[in-house]
C-alpha cells in the first residue's frame, strides 16, 4: 500500500516516508533566461537529459509508462499537441503522452496527473514537467497571450492583464493590511539575492530596496522590480511508488502531501481580494495528508509572480498571520536563515517564469535542497519542503509537501 495515512509518526524521530505518496528519484531543468535560436523543445531535451543522467539505474524506455507535460498556450511556438512532440525529442515514443494546462500552474498539475498514475497502479515510473519558450515574442504579445488566463468577457475585453490585476490585489492589501511599496520591494531584493546563488537563473543580479523602488512603474503599485521576468525554460520530475524508488536512487525525496483547488476565472466574483482561496484550501488539504503544519516547513518555492503574491502567500500558507505578510518578508523571516526560507531559487521573480515548466521547476528546487545539492543556497539540515503553484489569478493552485528519503 504507497498510501498510509499514519497521524502518529514522530517528525525528528518521526517517520515521514510512511506517509509518501510517491517519490521523486530524479529530477532535471534547462537553464532558465533568454534561450535565443532554441525551440522549447530542445529546452525540454536539456531537462529531461539531466534528469536521465542524474539517475544511471532508469532506463527511460523501459521504465517511464507514462508523461505528463504542462505547457501554457499554443500561441508562444504556434505548436500545440505537446505531449508526443516532447516525447519524440527526448526518445520515449510510442511512450503514452498527456499535456496539462492550468495557466501559470501547468506542471504543477502535470505533477498532480503524475501522482493520480502512480497511485491507480497504471504506471509505475512517470515523467512530469513542463515547458514554455516565451522570449523571441514582443512584451506586448507575451502579455496578451498570458492574460488568456484570466477572464475574456469581463476582464480581458475591458483590457485588464496579469500586471493590472495583481496590482488590485495589492491596493486592496495595502488598504486593508497597511501593506507598504517597500515591504512589495522586500520580497525582490531577497528573490534577486536567492537568484545570485543559482546558476541556472535568468536574471543572477542583486538589487537594493532604493533600485527597486525607483524602478519604473508597470501597474501601480507594481514596479519592473515587482513583476516576474518572461523566459524560456523547461524542467521535469521522474515519480514512482515509494516502495521502488531505491531500485533507482538511495536518495529519493517524497512526496508526503498533496493538494489542489479551483476558483473562479474572474477576479470579479471573489469575495476576498487579498488572500487566494486555492491556496489556502491547496495547503489545508497537502498539510493534512502530511501530518504537518506550516511550522514544520524548513524551505518553501512560492508562486512570486509579482511580489504582493508571495505576501498573500506566506499569509495563505499559515507561514505569519493574515495581513502580516508584508512584516514577515521585512523582518528577513523568509530569507535562507530565516523562519522559513522562500524562494530559495530566486523565484519566478529572479530564476524566471516560464509559465509551463514553473511548477516543476519549483519542485526541481526541492528536490536539491532535501538531497543537499542546492549548492550556495542550500539550507542546512532541510527536511521538509514545500512548493505552492498558482495559475492565473488563484483560479488553480497547487500545494505538494515533501520530506527527505
Ligand atoms: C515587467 C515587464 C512588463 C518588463 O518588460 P519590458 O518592459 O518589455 O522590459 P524589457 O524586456 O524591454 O527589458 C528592459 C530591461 O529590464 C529588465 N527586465 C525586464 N523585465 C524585468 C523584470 N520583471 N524584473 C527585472 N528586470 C526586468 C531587462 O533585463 C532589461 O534590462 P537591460 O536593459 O539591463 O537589458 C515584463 O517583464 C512582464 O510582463 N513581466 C510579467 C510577466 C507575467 O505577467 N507573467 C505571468 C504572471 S501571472
């Protein structure tokens, strides 16, 4: 049986592996920035073949019964009908092939479908990931296309895009919470400060709060240094049952709680501007099936799509109280060396966005910091993990919770 809802292990001296709903044995990612000449394809082949060669006893044509790949839209490459396309340039056809899409989420919930295979028995060992090529387009055309994911009659018609609407849910922290700029500008200065750390980065460049501040406006009180970078990028997961993954690695990382929600497309019809429903219910539910709360979080990869959204984070994942977001990131709580370390990466603001493959890539981060591979951001003796993946303005969010092997 993978899944044994045990409330009684023992967290430091508890057994947390008893609680995985599959593991993770491998794990690989493109270098993430501005990949001129390259398809997202072949930003997939680079993913896929890290992860391969990180782990010599998989034999991806055998062992790999199934794919799920997340991508955005169609519109970035003109090239829908992902999954088999993908499939055939890392070398796993006639290998089954699904793609997901949940907007900025997508691997997220390819991650999600991958779990859902491993569990019913009809896969054992499944490749997970995502992609998106993003840079070779116009600003303007990169924003029309991602505002697909919010909603056409009301808010894309009326020419609202992701910048406009997270700015209203910024204003409504601000008004509601005291929320200030440079408490927005906090969660950058940290993100671009975690991303100097990370090689794979697209943009590795430290900032102070005065840059960030001074920055030009996008959609008050958003500044440049507010908004995630666009960016090409791909990233995968291999997940198995818990019971196999040391055919393959003595290191595995578990999954140990899971959890995903839906809300309405349009911003308009939630009660609530300042926290997002997903997420919260996300997380209720990845913490309840790991036994754990926000406490036990050692490192977290957060959804900073705009910096107010790993304030809401923190807020909808228990990490402070409600409203006291803003404080938390101020006060260095969220930094590596802090209460909980966010972001570790550099986030969607400094590692880049490259909207299908950042679910992925944020387990991808997990996955180093619970095996000790994080390099210079490492956080010491990281046992537990976190990732929370939102698509669109919280109309999908993803929360997964891991433990070491
Ligand atoms: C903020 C944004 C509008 C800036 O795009 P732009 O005005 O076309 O900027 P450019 O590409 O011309 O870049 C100008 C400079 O700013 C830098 N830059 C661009 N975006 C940046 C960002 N988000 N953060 C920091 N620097 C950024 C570029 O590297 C470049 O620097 P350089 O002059 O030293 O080379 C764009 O990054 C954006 O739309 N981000 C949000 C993406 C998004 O909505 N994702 C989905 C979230 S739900």
């Amino acid at each position: 049986m993978p899944l044994q809802f045990t409330f009684d292990h023992l967290f430091g001296g508890k057994n947390l592996s008893g609680n995985a709903l599959v593991s993770i044995v491998s794990a690989g990612m493109s270098k993430f920035g501005r990949r001129e000449g390259l398809y997202g394809r072949e930003l997939f082949v680079e993913a896929a073949s890290e992860a391969f060669e990180r782990c010599p006893n998989l034999d991806p044509q055998k062992d790999i019964k199934a794919a799920f790949i997340g991508m955005m839209g169609e519109s970035f490459e003109h090239q829908g009908h992902t999954g088999p396309t993908i499939l055939d340039w890392i070398g796993l056809l006639p290998t089954q092939a699904f793609r997901t899409e949940g907007a900025c989420g997508s691997s997220a919930t390819a991650i999600r479908c991958g779990i859902f295979a491993v569990l019913s028995n009809l896969a054992d060992v499944v490749l997970v990931g995502g992609v998106e090529k993003m840079t070779h387009r116009a600003t303007a055309d990169v924003t029309e296309y991602l505002a697909m994911a919010c909603d056409f009659p009301f808010e894309q018609w009326n020419g609202l895009t992701f910048p406009g609407l997270f700015a209203m849910v910024a204003t409504a922290h601000m008004h509601k919470y005291g929320t200030t700029e440079e408490q927005l500008a906090s969660v950058a200065v940290k993100n671009h400060h975690h991303g100097c750390m990370n090689p794979k980065a697209h943009m590795q460049k430290e900032i102070t709060l005065e840059k960030a501040l001074s920055s030009r406006v996008v959609a008050w009180p958003l500044k440049l240094y507010d908004c995630s970078l666009i960016t090409d990028g791909a990233s995968c997961l291999i997940l198995t049952k818990p019971e196999l993954a040391r055919k393959f690695t003595d290191t595995p990382v578990h999954i140990i709680g899971s959890g995903q929600a839906s809300d309405t497309i349009g911003l308009y019809e939630r009660r609530e501007l300042t926290s997002l429903k997903v997420g919260k219910l996300a997380a209720k539910e990845a913490y309840r099936m790991a036994g754990l709360d926000s406490l036990d979080i050692d490192v977290a990869e957060v959804h900073d799509c705009f910096t107010i959204a790993e304030i809401v984070a923190y807020e909808d994942l228990g990490f402070c109280k409600q409203g006291e977001g803003g404080r938390f990131v101020e006060e260095g709580q969220s930094q590596i060396g802090g209460k909980v370390a966010v972001c570790t990466s550099g986030g969607l603001k400094s590692k880049g966005h490259p909207v299908g493959a950042t679910g992925a890539a944020q387990a991808y981060e997990i996955f180093l910091q619970l095996t000790e591979q994080a390099g210079k951001r490492q956080v010491k003796g990281a046992e537990v993990g976190l990732t929370h993946n939102v698509g669109g303005l919280g109309a999908t969010g993803v929360v997964n919770v891991y433990s070491r092997g």
